[in-house]
C-alpha cells in the first residue's frame, strides 16, 4: 500500500521508532502535492520497486513514476475540487528497476490510499515551529546569505558558510540530484522553482534530510 499526504509532524507523535515502523508498513510512504510534484518518499521505496529513494525523486512529478497508460488515473485521483480530505484509492502501474523488471515484469501494480492535509494557519503562522533556514547563492551555489536559524538545524554559524559551497554540504549520493536540480535553474525563466528532498551535513558530521525549495532571481543573479 502506498500512502500519500502524511499529516505535517504526525511523525514525531510514533511511539515506535521510524525503521520499525517502515518494517511494519506494507507499502511505502509517499507524500507529493495535489498537482502531483513529489516531495517525500520512504527509504524502503526500493523493496517494492528496487528504486532508491534518491532515484524515486530525481523525477519532478509522481507521474514520472507512474506508467503512462495511467497517468490520467492518478491525475484525475489527485484532483481536489471534491473535498481535500476525502480519502483517494486507486490503482496504478509504477516504473520498476531493471533488476525488478527481470525478476518480476514491466511495470508493478500499486493500491495507493490516501488523503491530503492542510497546514493549520497557527502553524503556518509560528515561525518557531517551523524547522526553516532560509539562503541566498551566487550562481555558482556559494552561500551570500543565510539565516540564523541554520545553527540550531545544522550547527553552522553564518560565518562559517558564507562564501562557502553549498554542494559542501550535500551528501556524496544526492550531489547527482542537486546539480541536475541547480541546471534547471540556471537554464530556466525567472520564477521557475525546483522542490528536491536530500541529505545536508550537520557540523557534527552526521546528516539529515531536508525538503529543499529554490528559485532564481534573474534581476540580482542569485538563487534563493
């Protein structure tokens, strides 16, 4: 079973840790927005389609994974006119690995379920509840701007990144991810967005992930 729209800070209510968690779920957890970009997939993506997770998000949109005969299925599924949180189930086919294809066949039929959730407006309005960090890049992804708040979620001081390279801190198996991701901006109009989630490396050289959402500014020549 694959899920979509995960309640915002439902995690941290699990009374089991989330490997166990993962372990006990039959399926994976998706989680992507209603026009279908995708923003969150679980790291055990890959014992149902043999794809990593890095893999599963190098693609903008849930139906980059789905097989084309059913992309109007999913499209219409996550349509919201009807109530949002009315809850969506449907079948699809997903692209698989080429181990996966071998063992299995072409594509891999999924029961999604799911619902999607709103933001209350006292969270989006408490900044405090927010774990953000906002920042400003040359072109080359040098950091010319960030906020304070990068101490508390990553250890750094804003000395210590200023100038610095922001692929310094990404992880060695996403940097194929977020350069593709950084091309895109480069090549793009101005207001063009990417979404992307990665590992970031914290000071004390563990790693987190981090829903990353960027654009370029063509007037100053940054990206933000």
């Amino acid at each position: 079973v694959l899920f979509h729209g995960l309640p915002a800070g439902r995690g941290s209510c699990f009374s089991v840790p989330y490997e166990a968690f993962l372990e006990s779920l039959p399926g994976f957890i998706l989680v992507t927005t209603a026009q279908g970009r995708l923003v969150y997939v679980s790291e055990n993506v890959d014992e149902f389609l043999g794809l990593s997770m890095v893999d599963v998000l190098q693609g903008d949109t849930i139906y980059d994974l789905v097989e084309r005969s059913d992309v109007e299925v999913v499209r219409s599924s996550l349509h919201t006119e009807k109530d949002s949180s009315t809850e969506r189930s449907f079948v699809c086919s997903m692209q698989t690995s080429k181990s996966f294809k071998l063992q299995y066949g072409s594509c891999c039929s999924m029961l999604v379920r799911g619902s999607f959730q709103l933001l209350p407006n006292s969270i989006r309005a408490s900044s405090h509840m927010c774990h953000v960090f906002s920042s400003r890049h040359r072109p080359d992804m040098s950091f010319i701007q960030v906020s304070d708040s990068v101490s508390f979620l990553l250890g750094f001081s804003v000395e210590e990144l200023t100038g610095h390279s922001w692929y310094s801190l990404v992880h060695p198996e996403d940097l194929a991810l977020a350069a593709n991701s950084h091309r895109s901006l480069i090549q793009a109009d101005e207001g063009f967005q990417v979404e992307m989630v990665l590992r970031l490396q914290h000071s004390d050289l563990s790693w987190s992930w981090n829903y990353i959402r960027a654009n370029r500014d063509l007037e100053c020549y940054n990206i933000s």
